[in-house]
C-alpha cells in the first residue's frame, strides 16, 4: 500500500512539473516574458540576463537522491566533486539600519565537503569588511577547491529538486556575481573535522 501511494505521489509530481512546462512553452511561443513566480523560470531569466553562457539545465530522475553520490554524478556526465548543493543562510543578526549586512546568503558547497559554521561566518564578515562578530550569525568547497575543478564545471540546484544547474566557474563568479571563499571541511582525509560541532551537511 505504501509503495500505491508513493507511485501516485510521484505521478502526481509528474503531472504538476509537465503542466508547467507547458505554460512556459507556452507563454514563450507567444512572446510573453517569463513567469517569475515560477522559481525555475526566474533561475533561466536571471542567468539569461547576466550573459552566464556556459548555463546548461539537466534533469534527473524521481530517486536521483536515494542514489550513490558517484551515480548521481554518472547521471550528469560529471565527477563527484563538481556536484554541489545550495542552501539559503539567514544572518539572525541582521540589522536594517546597517547597509553593510545582507539578512540572506545563497551558499553553494561541494556535496564531497560539510559546511562549517565558522569559516562561512568569517568569509561573510570579510565581505562586509566588518570586525563585529555579533554582526553575523548565520543558521540552517573550500576556495582552492572550487577554482581548481577540473573541468571547470559545477551542477547544482535550479528551482526544483529533479531540476539541475550546471554552470562553469568562470560564469559563476564573473557573471552571476558569486564570491568564492574557504568554508568548509572535508568529509574524510586530511583536514576532516573530527566531530560535527559547527558543520552543516
């Protein structure tokens, strides 16, 4: 029974995801601009204006996450370590008043390293060029890592869980304005943090 009405979830899922595919063929048939309550189309909308070239979409399979990491990135024809996650951080010190703060940051990890805590917290209050520690509390690769993947390529989330993003490392922080810094660990290996006190996965 369980695995009934997993099916017709999925089904479900299906059917919604064809549905709105339609509506933004169609819409772009007839030469509307895009509708950017739909999270997909104001990812291809954003990356169609800032000139990011290399942009290419892929998606993947119902069960794609229950898979290996090494199948996921066969699925994509990459490698694991150009297969990366995004996570939106809040900084529960923001301060209105202050122009120097951001309340939100997207982050984008390698899936082969864990965020750390501390290292994101620096890097963002190297951003506002602030020296209050209390200005950033940020809840939920390292930088050598990130420029040095060969290809450099990464695939990431575009606006829905079967939906990926691959984008060159050129692009990413040339075109769509990401700053590339050290915050995270490894899982395993040199440099692996030996508890989870201050990482994310």
């Amino acid at each position: 029974m369980g695995d009934i009405a997993k099916d017709d979830q999925v089904s479900d899922q299906t059917l919604q995801l064809i549905a709105r595919r339609a509506v933004a063929i169609e819409r772009r048939l007839r030469g509307e601009p895009p509708d950017l309550t739909d999270p997909i189309e104001r990812v291809k909308e954003h990356c169609h204006r800032v000139g990011a070239t290399s942009v290419r979409y892929k998606w993947v399979p119902h069960g794609y996450y229950d898979t290996p990491l090494e199948e996921r990135a066969k699925e994509l024809g990459s490698e694991p370590g150009q297969l990366c996650k995004t996570m939106i951080m809040e900084n529960k010190a923001f301060d209105e008043n202050d122009p120097t703060i951001e309340r939100f940051y997207l982050v984008v990890v390698q899936y082969a390293a864990r965020l750390s805590s501390q290292k994101i917290s620096a890097a963002v209050m190297r951003m506002m060029k602030h020296s209050s520690r209390g200005r950033c509390n940020l809840q939920v690769s390292p930088e050598e890592a990130v420029l040095a993947l060969r290809p450099s390529f990464l695939w990431m989330g575009a606006g829905h869980p079967l939906l990926k993003l691959g984008v060159s490392t050129e692009d990413l922080v040339k075109k769509l304005g990401a700053t590339v810094a050290d915050i995270s660990v490894p899982r395993d290996g040199p440099g692996a943090a030996d508890d989870d006190e201050g990482t994310y996965d």
